[in-house]
C-alpha cells in the first residue's frame, strides 16, 4: 500500500499495516506513517486528560463564585469528571507528569477559565488555579468562597 492509501482512506491504510505486522512483512510497513499515528496516540490521551480537567475546573470554578447557583447537575458533572480524570491516569499512568507541568497547568486553567467565563458572564476568575491536584481530584471536597 502506498502514502496515497494513507492520505485518502486511513482505515484501509491501517488494516494493511497491521495485515502486514502479523505477517511478518516487516520490508512493506509504512514506517514513518506508523510512527506518526503512535505519537497521535499519545497525543489524543493527552487532549482527553486536559479536556476533561477543563471541564472538571470550569465546573469547580463555578459552584465557588456562583454559590447561588449551585446544584445537582454541577455535582453530577464534577463527580463524572473526577471518576474519568482518575480512571485515565489509572489507565495511562504516564500522563500524571502532565499535573506537574506549570505548561500544561496555564492551558488547562486559561481554558477552563474561559469557559467557567463563557458560561457565568463572571470576569473575576484568578489567573492561577487555586486548589492542589489533591483537592480537585478528591471526590468529597468542594471549593468554597474565600473569606
């Protein structure tokens, strides 16, 4: 199979290599289109890992500066998100360096802050996050209005 069956029909593509891989056809792999769709492996656990967290703080970020507005729908959401958060790094343990990269922490919260923004109309969300990895993820803590 050439790049073209790549570039035009990805399913065919990857049946062929993995027909290839099991038949020890080694000479015929698409070696660099492999390499490329394992990095994208990799790269979609990250995108599911910050997706949910952006959810999982938007959410946080609103039942603290919205009190009057909290319900069983945020709970719901903020329980399902954390469940799923922790389910992932269970199932990839590789990406818990993410929690430790002040990087990845300025997109996650820049972008959950800009939903929670989105969402409420509020503009006074703080510029850093304002909770530990341990409390976001503990499935009985809930922020509360700073005194």
């Amino acid at each position: 199979m050439t790049t073209h069956v790549y570039e035009t029909d990805i399913v065919a593509w990857a049946n062929e290599q993995a027909r290839l891989v099991r038949t020890g056809q080694f000479e015929l792999l698409d070696l660099e289109h492999i390499a490329e769709e394992i990095e994208d492996v990799g790269k979609s656990e990250q995108r599911e890992l910050a997706s949910r967290m952006v959810i999982l703080l938007a959410h946080l970020l609103k039942w603290q500066f919205q009190p009057e507005r909290q319900g069983r729908s945020w709970q719901i959401t903020i329980r399902n998100q954390r469940r799923a958060v922790q389910l992932h790094l269970k199932q990839v343990p590789s990406l818990k360096v993410k929690l430790d990269d002040a990087e990845w922490w300025e997109i996650v919260w820049g972008d959950a802050i800009y939903q929670a923004s989105k969402e409420t109309g509020l503009d006074n969300f703080p510029e850093t996050c304002l909770w530990s990895i341990e409390d976001i993820l503990a499935d009985e803590w809930m922020p509360t209005l700073p005194n």
